[in-house]
C-alpha cells in the first residue's frame, strides 16, 4: 500500500511543480511587459 501510495504521490507532485513553475514564468512575462508597456505610456506622456 506505502509503495502505491509513494509511486502516486510523485508524479503528482512533480506535475504541481510544473504548474507551479509554469504559473511564476508566465506571471513573470505578464508583469514585466505590463510594467514596460506602462513605463513607456508614462515616459510618453511625459515627452508631450
């Protein structure tokens, strides 16, 4: 029973990780364009 339960349990964590580590990429990517393309809007207004 401990070696099914183990053998289960693994995969499901590796595959947590990698939503997990998917999720903070991606995240990641979405904050900094986010924050460039408001850098740049700022530093447009600012030029006019």
């Amino acid at each position: 029973m401990l070696l099914i339960k183990e053998s289960t349990r693994i995969p499901i964590i590796i595959a947590i990780m990698r939503v997990a580590i998917n999720g903070v990429i991606i995240g990641g990517f979405i904050n900094i364009s986010l924050f460039r393309y408001s850098h740049n809007r700022v530093s447009e207004m600012v030029a006019v």
